[in-house]
C-alpha cells in the first residue's frame, strides 16, 4: 500500500489475466475495509439476478428475437423468485419449489416445462462463467409436476372468423386475430 502525493491511499491487488483491482481511499483503514468487502464479495459469487442477466445478453445473441421475448415474463418471475440470492446458494429444492410455485399458479406443463428448461440454461451458462461461484447445475434433479393440463391452441371456429372477415379496404383485422 502506497500514499499519493494527494494524500490518497492506493492498494493494487493482482488478478491473474485480468488488470488488477485499485482500492483508494482517504485513510489505510478505508482502504482495506474496502478490500475486506471485495474479497467477501467475491466469496459469495453472482447473485442470481446477475447471472440472469449475463444469460438473458448471451441468449438474445443466440435466437431470434420472438424466442427471446417469449423468455422475458419467466426470466421476470425467476428474478422475483430469488431475488437477493446468489447462484452458489441455491439448492435443487429451491429449484424444485420455483417450478411447484409455476404449477400452482395454473400455467400448462409446457409453460413449466419452459421455465424449468430457462433456470437449467441460466445455471449452465453461469457455470461456464469464471466468477460465477458456481460449480454444479441445481436443476438436474428438478421435474415438471405430474398431472398438469396440457393445453392445444384451437383454429378460430367459422362465428369468429365471421367477425373478423377482411373488408374491401384492408385485410389488417385478419391479420389481428
């Protein structure tokens, strides 16, 4: 640790394959009670919202636009569901209670399924990372609850297709529906 001729204290902490990591402060005490919250910090890895996010950049790079988007509203709920933890704290049953919680909010097997599927690719993509904390996938063990509805988009039947018939001027309320 060295002092500026500010009077600014100044510690550099080596990071193998990367800059080191500069610390100031007004005082030596600062200066490694900084560097105390950095290690502690490091410790403990990503949170989840975080690796979320680093998978929601690297996933949009990856697919279209509308498979993107339809990810968007689970990756919201997930965020709520473990907001303020971290990646290496969460457990397969917590895993298992986030997909149980889907289930109970009426959503079909494959709305879950899909869910279940997005946390397997956060925490497969978060273990590639090397400041993830994370080693191992908590959702390997994790299943879809037996007996939800599985659901079918039915074709409009002939009263709606009716309503919405194309006029002379524009075909945009076919388009619509």
């Amino acid at each position: 640790m060295f002092q500026r001729k500010d009077g600014i204290w100044v510690e550099k902490i080596p990071i193998p394959g990367k800059q080191p990591k500069v610390f100031t402060g007004k005082t030596q005490r600062i200066v490694k009670q900084k560097i105390a919250e950095w290690r502690t910090e490091g410790e403990k890895g990503k949170s989840f919202a975080d690796a979320a996010e680093a998978w929601d950049a690297w996933h949009m790079e990856q697919v279209s636009h509308n498979a993107h988007e339809l990810y968007r509203p689970m990756l919201a709920r997930a965020k709520e569901f473990f907001s303020g933890r971290y990646l290496k704290d969460i457990t397969p049953d917590e895993v298992q209670a986030f997909v149980n919680k889907m289930a109970n909010r009426g959503y079909a097997k494959s709305t879950v399924q899909k869910h279940l599927n997005m946390m397997r690719m956060i925490f497969d993509h978060a273990i590639t990372q090397p400041d993830s904390g994370v080693h191992y996938n908590p959702c390997g063990s994790v299943r879809v609850p037996a007996g939800l509805a599985v659901t079918r988009r039915e074709p409009p039947t002939d009263e709606q297709l009716k309503l919405v018939r194309p006029s002379e001027d524009s075909t945009m309320h076919l388009f619509a529906f």
